[in-house]
C-alpha cells in the first residue's frame, strides 16, 4: 500500500559565546520554542517564526515528495551564553521521545545553528545528531542544516549523511541551503547515501574575518563552492565561532560526495590546502 514519507522535523539554535550570561528556558520561550502540535501549527502560519531554511525545507519537500512532515520540536533564540544544562537535557529528552513515538520514520531533518555549548557540555548540537541517529537506526536518511558560524565535530558528521552549512555572511541563503537540504532528502529517499569528508583546521578566525564579499573567506568560499557539482554533492565550509571556545572549534571544511568517499576525501584536502595557505589573512588588522 502507498504510503507518504514521513520526515521529522526537529532543531536547537543557539549561538553560545561562552563568557556570556546563561541562557535558560524563558530565553526561547520568549522567541521560539514549540513541539509537536503546537510545531505544526507555526509551520502553518504565513508569518512564522519557524527559521527561513526549516520553511524551505518543507515548501521543497512539498513539490518534491508525497510527505508529511512529523514535527518534534524547534527551538529558537538569539545569540547568547551556554544553554542551561538542564534545561538542554529535558529538550533532548523530549526529542527522543517524540521521535521514537514519531516512528516509523523515512528520514529527519535537524536545523541547527551547530555553536551551542551547554553549562556542562562543549557539543550538545553533537548529542542531538547522535540522538536522532540512535532512534532512527544507520539506514534511515538523516540531513541537517548550520550556520557558518558552527563548530563542527566529528561525531556530527559520523551521525549524519549530508551537513549542509549557510555560504553567505551576512546570513542571506538559508532558503537556498533549505532547498537543497530538501533536494537532497529526495535523492536519498530514493536510494542515494551520500559520503563525507571532514577537515578541521588549527585555524581559529575572528568573526571580523568571515565575511564572504570580500577577504580570505570571500576567496575560500568561492575557491570551495567551484568545486562542487557532479559527484561532488556539496561544500561546505565553516568558519566556527570563536568565543564558543570548544575543542572543536576551527575552520572547517566538510566536502559530501554522492558515493566515491575518495573523491570527497581528495576535494577536501584540496580545499583544506588552499585555507591553509591562506590563514594570515586571518589576522584581523583592526
Ligand atoms: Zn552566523
């Protein structure tokens, strides 16, 4: 019997600078924080607070895919210091338990921002991916979308099959990013597993030296996204946020190739060199 896709929704945004006050429940609530139902009824609205990329994502999916979407829960704030660490671990208890009743599910998307630390904690967007992956089982499609200022870690990229990160800074393509975040859940509902390749460099650039219309990120952006395109199904390249001050913080290149690893893993190491050939320009002179 025919029977549409189902894909959950779900999400924590949060940019945390880790010298900043404690940012708590009442800081989402008062700008985004709803589940299921709820998370539904906002999709619907014409004037949504659902982020711009999670609104593309399903509009895509609308023309794409017979689908319904599972809403779990979407949480949005402005930028601030750690999540309270409480407060982070009902969320993702919460979200474990909507997807496991969500289930059977055909795929999830998971928008984050990707710099959120906790008061504990130096990679809680890592423990929602690995969630999601842990509910789902390793053959069922997993996307997600950040923010160019995310610290990635390796367990993201092992958790999920596709990082599709924001290229513009100013942020001004999280609908194109949703899209294709969208069109490659399409693909992949029909058979396609995309592979990653991660490096992270020791490179830990200032904000001031992220902008993309101009400067070293401006030319690695451009020398990056050239390369994507046939096999090559998207590159991503991440400046990080400093003030998170995590581990895994530093520019980070993630290449997704459609299935040969060793093309993903060649195009990486490429792009990584251009970077490092580059990082002096990362000296901000003020
Ligand atoms: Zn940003």
């Amino acid at each position: 019997m025919f029977r549409k896709k189902r894909i959950a929704l779900l999400g924590l945004m949060l940019e945390s600078n880790s010298f900043a006050p404690v940012t708590g429940r009442d800081d989402f609530l008062s700008r985004l924080y709803v589940a299921g139902i709820e998370m539904a009824e906002e999709l619907r609205k014409d004037e949504s607070k659902i982020p711009a990329e999670m609104h593309s994502f399903c509009a895509t999916m609308d023309m794409s895919v017979e689908w319904e979407a599972a809403p779990i829960l979407i949480g949005l704030v402005e930028a601030g210091g750690p999540i309270d660490h409480d407060f982070f671990a009902q969320t993702l208890h919460d979200m474990k338990g909507r997807l496991e009743a969500a289930m059977p599910l055909d795929g999830v998307y998971i928008c984050n921002h990707g710099a959120m630390i906790t008061t504990e904690d130096r990679d809680p967007d890592g423990d929602i991916f690995e969630m999601a992956r842990s509910v789902v089982g390793k053959e069922c499609p997993i996307v997600a979308t950040l923010d160019l200022h995310g610290n990635v870690s390796d367990r993201m990229i092992a958790a999920v099959n596709l990082v599709v990160a924001y290229q513009t800074n100013p942020h001004v393509d999280m609908v194109a990013r949703g899209r294709e975040a969208a069109l490659a859940m399409s693909s992949m509902l029909s058979g396609l597993r995309p592979v990653s390749a991660i490096i992270r460099l020791p490179v830990c650039p200032p904000t001031v030296t992220l902008l993309t219309d101009k400067g070293p990120y401006a030319d690695l952006m451009r020398y990056g996204q050239a390369r994507s395109g046939g096999e090559i199904m998207n590159v991503s390249i991440l400046g990080g946020f400093a003030y998170a001050d995590t581990a895994k913080n530093g520019l980070c290149v993630i290449v997704t190739a459609r299935s040969d690893r060793a093309v993903a893993e060649a195009v990486a190491q490429d792009i990584a060199e251009y970077a490092w050939s580059d990082y002096r320009r990362y000296d901000p002179h003020l």
